[in-house]
C-alpha cells in the first residue's frame, strides 16, 4: 500500500530535528544521539514522515549490509534466536529461527543508538500517522532493496507503534527488560528502607566489606581520570568477550565533555589510595540519571562491589539531594538491579521480510 504523505530520509539528523521531536525523551534529543552514533555499523539515518500538517513522526535509525559482529544490534540474530546468549529474547519466542542470515541482508533497523526505540513528534501517538508512517517505510525498503525491516528495543513509550507493527504484519516478540529506579526516599537510610530485610543487610555488609579494603567512594571530575576510566572500560570489555580499544573509550569519553555540560557529568569513583579501581558514569537530563559507562579493575578482587557501589548505593543516597527523580540503568544485569530496587519495563522486537528471495 503506498504511503500518503512524504517520507524523508537523512543522513544525520536534520535541522528541525529538535522541532519535531519537541518534548520527547533524553535518548531522542541530538546530543544524545550524537554521543552513541558510532554504535551503528552503518550511518545514522533519520526518517521523518509528514502526512496530515501538525502530525509528523520522526525516527532513527540504519542500513546493515551484513550481520554485524554486536549481536545486540543484529537483527536477524535477535529475531531468530542467536542472540539468546545475550539476554535477548530469552522469552522463547524466535520468528526467524531456521530462516537463512544471508538473505536477511542488507537490512534497515530502527532504532536509536541508545538501546531504544519509539517515535517522536507531534503524530507520535496518533494511530493514523504511525500506520502511514510504517507504510512508508516499508515502501522505502523495499525500494532501496532491503531484504528486512526490523524495529529493536520499543520502549512502552512506542505501544501505539508496536500495534501499528502488528497490523502491517510485522512480527513483535519480547526482547528483554530494561530497568529504572524511581528516587522515592530522602537518604541513604530511606532508600535501605525499601529493600526487603535480607538484601538490606547485604548492601550494608558489602559497604563494609568495601571500607575494610581500604576502598572509598566519592566524586572525581572526568577530565582528571579519563585515561584511567578508559583503562578500566577496556578490562570490562575483554572479560565479556569483547575487543578492547583504548583509544575509542577515550573518543567516548571526550564526546561526553563535548556534549554536557560539566553540571551534568558525576564520576563516582570507587579509589583506593587515590587509585579508581572502579567507576560508574552518570550523565544528568532535567531530574533524570542515566548510568551511562561502568568499569573496575578486574585484578583487584573489588570488581562487583565496586560496580554495586558506584552504581546504586552512592547514587541512591546522592540523588534526592540534587533534585533526582529517577536513575536510568537500561538493558542487562537484571538480577543485580532488580535486587537494589529497580523496576522492569518490557522491550520489544518487530520484523518483517520485505524480498522475495529465501526466507
């Protein structure tokens, strides 16, 4: 069916990107979008459908020419059931299984480079709009010659979308959590108070496990650790199977100073002797945390403590005195998050072959 309205496809964002995104989500805005761009294998693409005036829909995301080495960004590993070993789709439900990976490429993904998707603009919510939306995509596609059209990681934020999906024959399947804890205490002995009795005495004795190591934990600015933030990065990368590369943690790292202002950026550092044996990175948008990098020295017998610390416990007590209403975590670790007080919201995955090749 072909799509009434234009569909406009850019390299980047366009200019009016913060126009028709308005009021959406951090993920959505340009420095956010920015700061994870190189995740893709191919160029940040945005997709902005005008239909009726006033009811725009913007998306983002990419053309993979063949299966990307992150599974968690491949789309036919996802929706097949390769990816099961990463946390994604463990729910059993794997459409693509026993299809071919070849003939999945080249194929178009929609998602943002943060780890989620939903549309924004002022037809964001409008089930007409998200339906001439999708139509126009898929005819996009198929007139690019992708094989597939896949959306990856749609947030509650995107349901409206994800029935649209469902009606235009896409198939939707459960991808994985992604977790937030709501700051609803006003210090450290508050936020205690709503762990169930067991997990309380569990964090006060990891604190003190941590403090009769001789490990503190407290504030350090970017500028003065990066190399050593970066360093700890590239461990993590290599116990989880991944290539570290030191230079593109630090490239990271600058696009952070780049992109927030330094009132926005908490380093919380887990140091011994001055020494960051562990670290997690906060970035700050209006009352909202994203744990945004975690790393710790994986030779010093500190790794998980230090990760649980820098992560949930100064946080927690930090987070209502600034004005925080809410730590982002995102995807993965769910035990661990979910055992310091966060709360799950279920991520999809929606596909649909658009070739007549094999399938």
């Amino acid at each position: 069916m072909a799509a009434v309205g234009e569909l406009r496809v850019a390299r980047g964002l366009p200019d009016d990107w913060s126009r028709v995104a308005g009021g959406a989500s951090g993920t959505a805005r340009p420095h956010w979008i920015s700061l994870d761009s190189d995740r893709f294998p191919g160029p940040l693409l945005s997709f902005t459908f005008s239909g009726i005036p006033g009811d725009e829909v913007a998306l983002c995301g990419t053309v993979i020419e063949t299966a990307p080495a992150n599974r968690r960004i491949d789309p036919f590993a996802v929706l097949s059931g390769a990816a099961v070993g990463d946390g994604l789709g463990s729910a059993g439900l794997h459409p693509w299984n026993g299809r071919s990976a070849e003939a999945a490429y080249p194929a178009g993904l929609i998602m943002f480079p943060r780890y989620e998707s939903f549309p924004v603009g002022p037809g964001a919510g409008s089930r007409q709009a998200l339906r001439r939306m999708v139509d126009a995509l898929v005819e996009w596609g198929a007139g690019a010659g992708l094989r597939t059209l896949s959306f990856l990681y749609l947030t509650r934020e995107a349901e409206p979308l994800v029935r649209v999906l469902g009606e235009k024959g896409f198939t939707v399947m459960p991808l994985t959590s992604s977790w937030e804890l709501p700051v609803e205490w006003d210090d450290l002995s508050g936020y205690l108070a709503r762990l169930p009795r067991k997990r309380r005495s569990v964090v006060r004795r990891e604190m003190r496990e941590l403090t009769a190591r001789g490990i503190d934990v407290g504030e350090r600015e970017l500028s003065a650790c990066a190399p050593r933030l970066a360093a700890l990065r590239c461990g993590l990368v290599e116990k989880y199977g991944g290539t570290a590369d030191f230079e593109r943690e630090m490239s990271r790292l600058r696009r952070v100073e780049s992109l927030f202002g330094a009132d926005d950026i908490t380093v919380v550092a887990a140091q011994r002797e001055q020494e960051v044996v562990g670290f997690t990175l906060l970035l700050r948008d209006g009352g909202v945390w994203t744990a945004y990098l975690t790393g710790a020295d994986q030779s010093a017998g500190t790794a998980r403590l230090a990760y649980f610390a820098t992560s949930y416990y100064w946080p927690a007590e930090r987070a209502p005195r600034l004005g925080i209403r809410l730590i982002a975590y995102g995807p993965g670790s769910g035990q661990a998050k979910r055992l310091r007080g966060c709360r799950a919201g279920e991520l999809r995955a929606a596909g649909l072959w658009l070739g007549e090749g094999e399938r």
